[in-house]
C-alpha cells in the first residue's frame, strides 16, 4: 500500500488543505506548530477511520478532542491510496458521524465493505492489521523512541507487546499474569483456609448442603412427630368417645334415677299431706304392766306338784328309829383272808391229789442179782450154748464173791419189800439193797471178763456159769435169766418211782403247812377265832362275816330313810309354798282382771281372757307401731330424697340432669347409650376412663406441644434447597470459571511460545540483515524465542543485550525492529507504508544520519512517511532524496 | 351444576431461580393465588370447588400451610370443597391431610381407589387420593360407575396418547379418554400437567400460578382454574379462568449493534417497561467486545420487578475472530489454536475466546458471561 495524498476538509486547525505523500520516503518538516502531529492524525483517522457506536471511549473522546475542526464545520478527512495490485481507492471520512466510504478510484465502486470494521471502513485491514494495531505497528512515535532510550527493557517489552496483538499495550505475559492474578482473586485456590470464591462456593455449597440435610431431617422428624400426634389424638379421641359414651350413659341412668326419684317424692309428699302428723308411740300404761306382771306371776309358778304319796315324814321318822346300827367286823371276807384259804385249799387238795397218786410198792421176789448180771451170764450161756465144751468148762472167775453178792442183795431187797407203806421203808434201805445187788453184779461181770476166766475154754466158762446160776439159785436157763434180769429191773424202777412219790409228798405236805399257816394268820389278822383246823376256822369267820353283811344291809337303810324323810321334809314345804303363791297370784289375777274388765271362771279362764285382752291390746300397739314405723321410713325417705333441698330443689335437679343428659347424649344414640351394660361400679368405671381420656390426652396434647415445637424451629426445606441451587450454581459458576481462565491460560502460553518461536528468527534475520549497514559493528544478532530478549555480537566477538547497549544502537535496533515487525505483522502481500515522527529528535548528527539511511533504504521496499522538526533531517533530505521517488514537505507555522 | 376445578397450585414449592425474599414472595404468592380461587368461586356461584391433586408439596409445606388450608377452606364454607391428593401432596400419615379437623365442607378422599360423594341429586364425584409417592396404575383400571346418573372423576393422573404422549411426564396414574368413557364417567377433572389443556371427556386446569419461566398459555387457554358447568345429561362445559396475582415474564433482548454496555443496559430497560413481577431476560445477539456482559451489571434495571434473572444467551463479542486469525501474534496464535481445540465445547471455546482476548486487551472483566 502506497499512500498518495491526505485531504483535510476540516480537521484541528486545518481546513480544506492537502498533503501528497511520494512512493519512497516522504520527509515531513516543520517546527513546533506546523501542523505535524495534526497531519499524521488526520493521515490515521482518514486511512483507519473511527469506530462507529455510543459509549466511545476515552481514546476517542480525546482524540475528537484534539482533532475536530478547531473553526468548527465538518469534520472531515480522505486518503488516496494505491494498493499492491495497482488498485486505486479514495477513502472518505466524516467523522463527526464516524461514516466512511472507500471508493475505487478506477471503477467508482464502494469497496468499504471489504474494509469494514466496527462500523466503518478501516484500510488498514488490507495490510492485514486493523485501525489500533496499525497505530501499535506501522506507526512510530517519537514518545516509544524516547521511551526505548530511557529504559533498558522497553525495547524488550515493546517486542512483547508487538508479539502479542501486532502493537497493543498489553504482552502475552502479562495477560498471562492478568488471568493468573484474576483466577487468584475471582477463583482461589482450594485450601482449607481460603477465603477467595472457589473455596467459598465449596463451603458454601457444603454448608447449604448441610443445611438442606438438616432441614430435611426436621421436616422427617416433623412429619414423624405429626404423624405420632395423629395418632395418639385419634387414640385420645377413642379414649374420650369411650368416656363420653359412658359418662352419657351414667347420665342417662341418673336421669332416670333422679326422675324415679322425684315421682317417689312426690307420692311421698302427698301421702304425709294426706296422713297427716303420724301417731304417737303408744304409752306403756300401768294396767298393761299389771297384767303382763299377773299373767307373768301366773307364767311363773311352776306345774301343780302332783299329790304327794307314800310314807308321810312322820312315817318315815319312825320307821327310822327302828333301824339297827352298822355292824363290827368284816361283812364280808376279806380279800387277804380269801387270799389266804384260795391258797391253803390249793396246798390241801394238791395233798390230796399226790396221795391219791401214790405208786404200788415194788415186786418182793426173791433176792436176785442185778438185772445186768443176769443178762450177762444169760448172754453168757446162750453164747455158750453152741461153743465147746471146754469153753464151757471155764465158768466165771470170782464166782463165789459174786454169789454172796447176790444173796446179800437179795436180802436187802426182800427186807425192803416187806414194807408195805413207802414212808415206812427209808429210801436209804432200798438204796442199801441196789447196792448190794450191784455189787454182785459187778463182781459177776469182773469174773466173766477175767482173762483167767476167758483164756479158759467154753466149757470152763460154762461151767463157771452155771456155777454161778446155781450159786444164784438160778438155773443156768439162758431165757430165765433174761425173765429175772426184766423183773429185777422193774421191781428197780418201781422202788425208785415209790421213793420219788415219797419226796414229793413231803414237799407237799410241807406246803400244806406252810397255807395253813398264813390261813391262821389271815384270820387272826380279821379277828377271827383260830381253833386249828383251817377249814373249820375259815367256815367259821366265813359265817360270821355273813351275819354281819346282813346287819349292814338292814342298818344301810338308816341313811335311805334319812334322805327320804329330808326329802319328804322339802316336798311338804314347797307344796306348801305353792300353795300359799298360788292363792297370791290367784287373788292378784282376779284384782287385775277385775280391772281389766274380763271374767274368768277359774283361773286359768282369767289368764286366758287377760291374755286375749293383752293381744288385743298388742295388735292395736303393732298396727300403731307399724304405721309409726311406715311413716318414718317414709319420712326418712322422703327426707333422703329431698337431702339436697326441697321438692322444687329436686324437680330442678331432675331437669338439670336431664338436661345434662341430653347434652352428653349428643352423638350417641339413645338406644346404644341404654344398651350400655354399665356394671356395678359406674362411677368408678367412668373415672378410670376419664384418667385413660385424660392420659390419652395428655400424651396426645404433648406430641402436638411437640409438633408444634419442631414446627415452630423447622427450617424451611424449600428454602434450604433453593440455598443448594443457588450454591450449587454459584460453585457451577466458579468452577466453570477456573476451567476457563486455567484453560485460557494453557492456550495463551501456548501460543506465546509458538508465536515468539515464530516471530524471533524473523526478527533476528531482519537485524542480521540491515544491522551491519546501520551500526557498522554488529554483523550478527539473536532474538530469544522465549523473552524476545536481543543480543547482538560486536565486532570484538562479545554478545551485549541490545537494551544495554548505547542509545544509539538501541534507537537503531528499534527502528530496524520495528520495520521488521511490519513486515512479519503485516500482511506480506500488501507492504504497509512507515510513518515516523521525529523518531531522531534524541539523536545526534551522526545516528540521525544512519537511521536517515537505513529509512532511505527501507523505503525502496515500503513507502515511509517521516516527521520530523530538525533542521539536519531537512537538510539531509533535501541532499539525499531521490525526486522521483522521495519528496521533502516542509511545513510552515502559516500553514 | 357449577364447579370450580383447579390443580397442581404446589404450596411451598421452591423456587430455585429465585433469590431468597423473591421466593417466599412467591410462595405467598401461591397462597394468595388459593384464596383468589376461593373468591372466584363464590363470585361465579359455583356449587363446589375441586383440587385435582399437587396442592402443596408433601416433601417442603411448613406447619402453617396447614393451617392456612383449613382456615382457608373453612372461610369458604358452606361451598363443599373436595380434594384428591396427588403425588405431591400425597396422603402420608403426617401429611397436612392427616390432621384435622377439616371444617363439613372439606372432603378429602383418603382411598387409593375412586369412592363417591354425591355432591347433588343424581350427581356423584368419584375421587381417589395417592397415598404413595408414586403410582404406575391408573385409577380408572377395573372401574366401573355401576348406577346411573351423571358421574364426574376427580384423581391426579397423566392422560395417555395423542396431545398427551410427548410430554415426558412420569407415568403417573395414567388414563386414557376411552377409560373414562368406558368407566361411565361423564368427566374426569384431573390435575398433573401444568399446562392447561384436556380432551373431550376430561380437562386439566394448569398449574394456577406460575412456579417458573416460560409457563406459557396452554392449547385451550390460560392456566389457572376451570369453570366446569356440568349439564343434566353430562356434557361438561368448560371456561377457563386466570387467577394467578403474579406474574413471570420471560423476555429475550437482542443486543446486537450495542457499543457499551449502557446501550444494552438501555435496551433491556425498554424490553421490561411496564412489566411486573419476576422476568426473566435472556440476552442475545453481537456486541462490541469491549461491552462488559455480566448478568449482576443488569439487576439493578428494573427495582419496579421483583425478581430480575439476566442470562447471558447467545451473545457474541464483536471480535473480528477471522482476521485475528490471520495474525502472526500471540493473539492470532491464541485464537487459531482455540478454533482449532477438537476437545472443546462451543460454550467453552466461547469463553476461552472472550476470556483470553480480554486479557490480551489488558481487561479486568476476564469472566465470560
């Protein structure tokens, strides 16, 4: 783009004035007050225009400020240009409407439109940039020089910000630092501790959260709460109706009751009024006493005492006195005394009895030897009756001692048996007969065993044998000598058996003696007379004591006699006695029926008709008491009845109960209320239901307290959830915040590097290139990608950062790194022209001379535009300008 | 016979958009709305007043709605009032319902299937209540009026097909038009769509006060309260009433062309003249990029409103992002690479967008709105 002519309608002082701009280099000169600035606004309003639209900014308001037409009129401004294609275009501007129009010059047509840009036709977007960065980029003023000159960094900083948006005020860093601070404030970090809004929304959202929580769980607890008191209230409405039902029911029967009541009252009532005043209590009258003390006398004497027989008291005394004395003696045995003849009699016939058992005397045979002896020398001769004879011959040794043993025993025992009664013959002699019997005996067993006698032979023994039965007297017959052996042993037996007779009946006679005795003692002990014979005396005392038995039964009546005649005694006076109370009760019985006016035959007919005259008396008293009695119970009825008042008192009642009645009916229906079974206890009933109602009640009244008190304190959960939502969202906001600024930031520091990746090589290239013919001393230079820091490399071989280096050089770099950023912003196709103003002003001969050169050689590519007020630049133009190319304005304070 | 039929009013319902005193001026707002219909219904003379259900919510009602709703009721007495809860007002034990006493003229039906009252000689209502949460099943499956006379139903239910089957309701209790024919109901007043609409046989009412934005006019009218004159031989006539006392606007404000942001401030002011209540302003449209577009910088517009809530819609930043592009700096760099981000949102491109320029311009208002 090449521009060829400025016209100014009217803008600051200037008003229909014209400035032709050559293709090369164009050198604007004039001092203060020419009109320089004013030509280089005029030159940006006319190619970029203004942004249309109220709520301008403070850029625009200042710059209209300063550049409307000083004199008034239209504000108007247009630009002839020529673009890279060969196209011509007039862009016209009034710029107190901020209207535009981009004309082509060749064909006439509106070509704005390509060109637009808020509102209004910008020409700088055909170098690729728009009316600010054109400003920021194509345009170099003296102030960003001078500001390159001061501060070391700036000329790093302007790179950066050149880098960023092609000349804005802003770098990449520090939009970076700008969403890093605003994600700091608006955002936070998510610590514990914060304060800033993403920590905030979270606490927020927790405390909501927390809150929505425990509103809910109240509205739950209410709702439980509400539920519970439902149904306890349903329950104490149960227990109520059931209190109700029956304090209606006890009502109705009260009613009824006092109704009852009231009719029985008023029957009472009338019947006193009818009866009048009830009768007095009968008077217990004299006369009523005398006769109940006549007939009682009559009552209480007792039965008439039958006529008295048998033997008069005078009868009785003297048959009295004709009854014997009690007699001396025992009148009948004494227990001793028979004791004593109990036991004589026994000893006398035990006495009598053993000699009645006396034995017969034993056999008087002739004196044999024992029994013993005979059988052995029987045995002796059998057993000898078939040996030889000389065994027979032998005999018993010792046969003639035997033999005189014999014959003495024989003579004992016939002496014994001569006597014929046993006490007669002393036992001793019989003994002394054994005796002698058994001592020939054994001297007859001492010979047959003599072994002299059995070493003899058969025939000797026999012969000793028969010997012996010869010198017994005996024959030597075997079976004969067995027959005297058996007598002499029973005549032994019987002698023993009369000896035993004897000794017991001398112990009985003993005996005998003995009862006698105490007999004769028994007696004499009674006074008994003791003659010697024990019977007789017994029989004796015996008699006697019969003979006074009868004494004693005939002296025993004495006392009967002496009863009876007490007792006669006590008759006759006691029927006496009778006698004469009778006759009182009789003459009192007839004073008081004569006073009572009955009659009587007798007596009895008197007691009779006073007794009917006492029933009749008593049956007139009973009516009177009973209807006393009647009438008091009545009374006391009535008085019961009327206890709380009077009669207009209880008809009062009764409507007052019945009216009562009829309210607690109410819902209930008669017939259920009378069908109510109420038991015997109503009262008791209806109070146990009334403290259930009055429980149930309670519980129901406090769960509704509680209800009511979880109401009162419920927060509100819709309330409590639109806190969530709005929470909710407000993290939502936060959060979506953070993810952009955080995502923003990662886009834009990658961009920054790619973009200064990009932009540095271009920018070094662009020094290496022109460096060298400017400065002369530095042939190599490098822009970091990374800061956009320059160094360049002196001739000396050392790399300085060009900030650090002289003014000169860093005004130089500027400007070549400026025009570098032109060509790398702009669009390439399209060249955009340079406009400087005094960029040298700071410079000094020879550094303004250089950069002269280096804009001289720069506008053999792109169009430059320079203003300046030095005289040295004019002259340098007016030496150096190429006429066909290059023009030198020179501005003048009239203009 | 005359019957005002209303439905889904939501006592204490919450209301998310709102700022904390907007929504209980809402809230009162429902309340008053319940007491206009009471009014209305003795100035039309109606013979009864019928909830089809969503009276309030079961899940947010505070102890005095209770009380509001029986006092309520109550002063409208001898006008018989029926009530069939719906899913959210449904009849828990320690719901609102459960506890009494209920002035005479209150019937709340308390089965989960349909029970008469016979609210005139030869008219019967058959009502039911939710006494779940939910309910899959229909109220009028197996149910047959069985007598004669004119039968109406009142339940809370969602209507099956035709205009019905696109709304995305949760099956509630659902029924059809030939149910209610086949159960010889003359009509079913019914509650659950909040938009007010119905068919031949059955009529919903719409939620009678707005509870959000862009509660449009439903197909047959204005929501709010249904005037059912129901004739002898029960044909329902139907007039619909708006009684909602507030109002919620939803407005959208093209800002296109504005240069600052008193501009836009300037347009939605114009857009909100003479509107009252709560309004909702969605902006969109190109603005200049330097106009700082927060939604705070806008609610101080209108005080006359009760409750402003601006949202930034589609509103784009006038930046010439095709010839940034083109750029050979950190901003065209910027911008190139975040056109070309493939993992990013439109939303989220957008913002980076506005975010990182701003910031290149050296801004402080770095939040996209």
């Amino acid at each position: 783009m090449r521009l060829e002519r400025v016209l100014i309608g009217g803008f600051g002082p200037f008003r229909d004035r014209e400035l032709e701009l050559a293709p090369g280099l164009t050198v604007v000169h004039g001092a203060n007050e020419t009109g320089k600035s004013t030509w280089l606004a005029a030159l940006w309003a006319a190619l970029c225009g203004l942004r249309r639209g109220a709520g301008a900014t403070n850029e625009g308001r200042d710059f209209a400020a300063r550049h409307r037409p000083w004199a008034g009129g239209p504000w108007q401004v247009s630009v002839r240009l020529e673009l890279a294609g060969g196209r011509r275009v007039e862009i016209s501007r009034d710029l107190d409407h901020r209207t535009g129009s981009a004309r082509d010059l060749a064909l006439g047509g509106e070509v704005g439109a390509e060109i637009m840009n808020e509102g209004t036709p910008d020409g700088s977007r055909w170098l690729g940039l728009d009316r600010r960065s054109f400003l920021a980029t194509a345009c170099v003023r003296q102030a960003q020089v001078l500001e390159v000159l001061e501060s070391a960094g700036a000329l790093q900083v302007h790179l950066e910000r050149a880098a960023a948006s092609g000349g804005g005020d802003q770098t990449a860093a520090a939009a970076l630092r700008r969403l890093e601070d605003f994600e700091r404030d608006q955002v936070g970090r998510e610590v514990a501790n914060s304060v800033r809004p993403l920590r905030m929304a979270r606490k927020r959202v927790e405390q909501a959260e927390a809150g929505l929580a425990a509103a809910r769980a109240g509205h739950d607890r209410y709702l439980e709460a509400a539920e519970r008191a439902g149904r306890l209230e349903a329950e104490a409405d149960a227990a109520g109706c059931h209190r109700d039902r029956w304090r209606a029911a006890l009502l109705h029967r009260r009613a009824a009751r006092a109704g009852r009541d009231l009719a029985r009252a008023r029957e009472l009532a009338a019947r006193r009024s009818e009866a009048g005043s009830l009768p007095p209590p009968e008077a217990e009258d004299g006369l009523s006493k005398q006769v109940a003390a006549a007939l009682a006398g009559v009552h209480g004497l007792p039965a008439p005492a039958p006529a008295l027989n048998g033997s008069s008291a005078a009868d009785l005394e003297r048959e009295l006195a004709g009854v014997p004395g009690h007699p001396e003696g025992d009148c009948e045995v004494a227990p001793r005394v028979a004791e004593a003849f109990a036991g004589w009699r026994a000893a006398d016939q035990a006495l009598k009895d053993h000699d009645r058992r006396r034995p017969a005397p034993p056999e008087s045979p002739a004196p044999l030897p024992p029994a013993d002896a005979l059988r052995e020398l029987a045995g002796e001769l059998k057993r000898l009756d078939g040996a030889p004879a000389a065994r027979s011959r032998s005999g018993v040794r010792g046969g003639p001692a035997l033999a005189a043993a014999a014959a003495l025993a024989g003579v004992v025992l016939a002496a014994l048996g001569a006597s014929a009664r046993p006490p007669a013959v002393p036992a001793a002699a019989w003994l002394a007969a054994a005796a002698v019997l058994l001592a020939a005996a054994a001297a007859l067993v001492f010979a047959r065993r003599s072994p002299q006698g059995g070493g003899r032979s058969a025939a000797g023994r026999r012969a000793r044998a028969q010997e012996q039965a010869r010198a017994w007297g005996l024959p030597a017959d075997p079976a004969r000598l067995r027959e005297l052996a058996e007598r002499v042993e029973a005549a032994r037996w019987q002698g023993e058996r009369v000896a035993g007779w004897q000794r017991d009946r001398e112990w009985s006679a003993r005996r005998w003696r003995e009862a006698a005795a105490a007999l004769g003692a028994a007696l004499a002990e009674r006074g008994a007379t003791i003659g010697g014979d024990p019977l007789h005396d017994y029989r004796l005392y015996e008699a006697g004591c019969r003979e006074r038995a009868g004494q004693a039964r005939a002296a025993a009546r004495r006392e009967d006699l002496g009863q009876r005649l007490r007792e006669r005694r006590a008759l006759e006076a006691g029927a006496e006695r009778d006698r004469r109370r009778r006759e009182e009760v009789g003459a009192e019985l007839r004073r008081v029926a004569e006073r009572c006016g009955v009659r009587g035959t007798d007596e009895a007919a008197l007691v009779a008709a006073l007794r009917g005259w006492e029933g009749r008396r008593d049956e007139v008293r009973e009516r009177s008491r009973r209807q006393r009695e009647a009438g008091l119970r009545e009374g006391a009825e009535l008085a019961s009845l009327l206890s709380e008042g009077s009669l207009g008192d209880l008809e009062s009642r009764v409507g007052r109960l019945a009216a009562e009645a009829g309210r607690a009916a109410g819902p209930f229906p008669p017939g259920e209320l009378a069908g109510l079974e109420l038991g015997d206890h109503p009262d008791a009933r209806l109070a146990e239901l009334a403290d259930a109602a009055q429980r149930a009640a309670a519980q129901a009244a406090a769960a509704r307290r509680e209800v009511d008190i979880r109401g009162a304190g419920l927060a509100a959960v819709a309330a409590a959830e639109e806190e969530q939502a709005a929470a909710r969202a407000e993290l939502r906001r936060v959060e979506a915040l953070a993810d952009t600024l955080r995502t923003t930031r990662r886009f834009l520091e990658a961009a920054e590097r790619r973009a200064h990746r990009e932009i540095a090589p271009v920018l070094t290239g662009k020094l290496e290139a022109w460096l060298p013919r400017v400065t002369g001393r530095h042939r190599e230079a490098i822009v970091s990608p990374q800061t956009l820091q320059v160094q360049l490399r002196s001739n000396d071989g050392q790399w300085r950062e060009a900030g650090l280096l002289s003014q000169g050089t860093r005004e130089q770099v500027y400007l070549l790194l400026r025009l570098a950023l032109v060509e790398h912003l702009g669009d390439p196709a399209e060249p955009s022209p340079i406009i400087l103003d005094d960029v040298t002003v700071q410079s000094d001969a020879g550094r303004t001379g250089a950069l002269l050169e280096l804009l001289h050689e720069v506008s053999r590519e792109r169009q430059v535009i320079l203003f300046s007020q030095e005289d040295g630049v004019r002259e340098w133009a007016e030496r150096r300008l190429s006429p066909s190319r290059d023009r030198l304005v020179r501005l003048v304070a009239a203009d | 016979m005359r019957l005002l039929h209303f439905a889904d009013l939501h006592l204490d319902a919450p209301f998310l958009w709102a700022a904390p005193a907007t929504a209980e001026r809402r809230r009162q707002a429902l309340r008053d709305t319940l007491e206009t219909i009471v009014e209305l219904a003795h100035r039309l003379r109606a013979d009864a007043l019928l909830c089809g259900g969503d009276l309030y919510e079961q899940a947010t009602f505070t102890p005095d709605t209770a009380a509001f709703l029986r006092r309520t009721f109550e002063r409208a007495h001898p006008l018989p009032v029926l009530i069939a809860p719906g899913n959210h007002d449904w009849l828990a034990p320690g719901s609102v319902y459960a506890r009494g006493p209920w002035s005479p003229n209150v019937t709340i039906f308390r089965s989960d299937h349909l029970e008469p009252v016979e609210l005139a000689d030869g008219l019967t209502v058959w009502g039911a209540a939710y006494v779940a949460p939910t309910r899959r099943s229909g109220f009028l499956e197996g149910f047959r009026t069985g007598r004669a006379g004119v039968h109406l139903a009142l339940f809370h239910g969602a209507a099956q097909g035709g205009f019905f089957a696109g709304l995305g309701h949760a099956p509630h209790a659902p029924f059809t038009e030939a149910q209610i024919r086949g159960a010889g109901l003359d009509h079913a007043l019914v509650g659950h769509y909040h938009t007010a609409s119905g068919g031949e046989r059955f009529t919903y009412p719409g939620n009678p006060d707005p509870l959000s934005f862009g509660e449009t006019p439903g197909r047959d009218g204005p929501r709010g309260a249904v005037l059912a004159a129901v004739g002898a031989d029960g044909t329902v006539t139907r007039e619909r009433w708006q009684v909602a006392r507030s109002q919620v606007h939803d407005v959208g404000v093209d800002v296109s062309g504005c240069g600052s942001g008193q501009e836009v401030r300037e347009r939605v002011r114009q857009a909100l003249a003479g509107r009252g209540g709560c309004a909702r302003v969605t902006l969109k449209g190109e603005v200049a990029h330097e106009i700082d577009l927060r939604p705070e910088l806008l609610r101080d517009l209108a005080p006359e409103l009760e409750e402003l809530v601006a949202v930034i819609g589609d509103v784009r930043p006038a930046y010439d992002i095709g010839r940034i592009q083109a750029e050979r700096t950190v901003r065209g760099q910027f911008v190139r690479d975040v056109m070309a981000a493939p993992d990013l949102t439109s939303e989220q491109r957008r913002r980076v967008l506005i975010t990182g320029l701003r910031a290149l311009d050296g801004r402080s208002d770095l939040e996209a709105g």
